[in-house]
C-alpha cells in the first residue's frame, strides 16, 4: 500500500523524469543511469522514508553528473525537477504530509 504523498509526488515528478530521460536518450550515459535510478526509487516508494532516498539520490546531482554537456531543454527540465524535489524535501523533512 502506497502513501497518498508517494502517489502525489510520482504523478508530479515522473513525467519530469520521463521528459529528462527522452531528451538525454543517446546522450550522456551517467546522466541516463542517474535519472533511471531516480526513476526507480520513486516507481518503488511506498511512504515518505522511500521518497527520501530519491531525493537524497538527487542531492548528488551536481556532483555525480559534473561535466556533463546538458542540452538547453534538459537543463531547464533537470532544475525542474531538482527546485521541485527540494521543495517536496523540505516539506517532508518539516514533518507535514501535503507538498507546498
């Protein structure tokens, strides 16, 4: 059973992901494992503790992807979804159960 904050978070940001990883599709493939893991993480949370671990994962981004050449579209995407997930982290870590 999945948590209604789990569901709220994969229908906002999974179609974020989907977009990143159609964009980065031939590109960068650290880019296309990283994304695909975020993917995975959220796809399999079923409550706030397994929301985060993708965001934890997300944290790493501008470290794990250092150097990669972000086409202009994806990079606007991939601020997107870090701004978003960061938003939905402090809200998590406040202790509420609705993202702001």
């Amino acid at each position: 059973m999945t948590s209604v904050l789990a569901d709220d978070v994969r229908r906002e940001l999974l179609p974020l992901l989907e977009r990143i990883h159609a964009e980065l599709e031939g590109g960068d493939p650290r880019a296309l494992t990283f994304f695909g893991r975020i993917r995975q993480h959220l796809e399999q949370a079923t409550g706030e503790e397994h929301l985060a671990d993708a965001f934890m994962d997300l944290s790493t981004a501008a470290f794990v992807l250092e150097g990669v050449d972000w086409p202009p579209m994806t990079l606007m995407l991939v601020d997107t979804l870090l701004a978003r997930a960061q938003d939905i982290a402090a809200t998590l870590s406040a202790g509420t159960s609705t993202p702001q």
